[in-house]
C-alpha cells in the first residue's frame, strides 16, 4: 500500500500560512491557528503541504489504517476547510444551527468568510470535537 501524502511533515506552520497568498486568507489562517491553539491546548503541525493539523489519531477507511489529525483546518482559495470539527456527537451536530454560514463535505465543514461566522460557536465546536476524542 502507497504511504500516504497526509502526514506528520515538520514544516513550519507560520511559514506555511505567511504564503497563502490572498491577504484576507492568510488572516484568517492565523485566526483559525489561534483559535485551534486555544481549543485544544495544543500546538499545530503541518500535515502535508497544506493542512494544519492538531493531536493524531487513526483513521480507517476501506484502504486501511493511517494517522490523521484530530482536528486540523486549512485555508483554501475556495473556502477555508475545516476537518473533525463538525463530527463530535456525529452527524448533525446541534452547535451548527447556531455558527453561520457553512457547508458540509464528506469530512470536512467549509467556511467562505470567517468573519461571518460565530467565532465562540466555531471554538465550541472544535473543543468539543477534540474532547470527544480523548484517545489523541
């Protein structure tokens, strides 16, 4: 089986999010770092090229078994993706009526702007997730 591209990668995150090169996405990266930072008492690391992720734990798919963030985000040009956070009690989570904004794929929540969404709600839903999986 081919390792996988998402992992572990020791890059440096705030070099990382200093190149997002739209202004406003690269605010809000350093938003979101901060606000993960909080959430989970944690630092960020960078998860392949572009993901910042917080905590590991196993991920299983039909392919296997490999590491994953716990929760992580990363700041796209079409949409900030947010990954784990909307996952805590499983599908739907109640926080999300009260957040703003967002649309969901299949792992991830997607946040056009930021600033329209509940930044209180949106650390809510990331504390919680983190906690829900105590085994990180």
């Amino acid at each position: 089986m081919a390792e996988p591209k998402t992992r572990p990668t020791g890059a440096s995150v705030t070099a990382f999010l200093d190149a997002v090169e739209d202004p406003r996405r690269r605010a809000e990266g350093f938003e979101l770092l901060e606000l993960f930072t909080r959430a989970t008492g944690t630092p960020g690391q960078m998860w392949g090229p572009s993901i910042v992720g917080f905590g590991s734990m196993v991920y299983r798919n039909t392919k296997g078994e490999s590491a994953w963030p716990v929760v992580g985000f990363s700041p796209r040009k079409a949409a900030l993706s947010l990954y784990g956070v909307h996952e805590a009690y499983g599908p739907p989570e109640p926080l999300l009526a009260e957040l703003g904004p967002y649309t969901l794929g299949k792992g991830c929540l997607y946040l056009k702007r930021l600033a329209r969404v509940d930044a209180d709600v949106l650390e809510r839903l990331v504390a919680d997730a983190w906690a829900a999986r105590a085994d990180h």
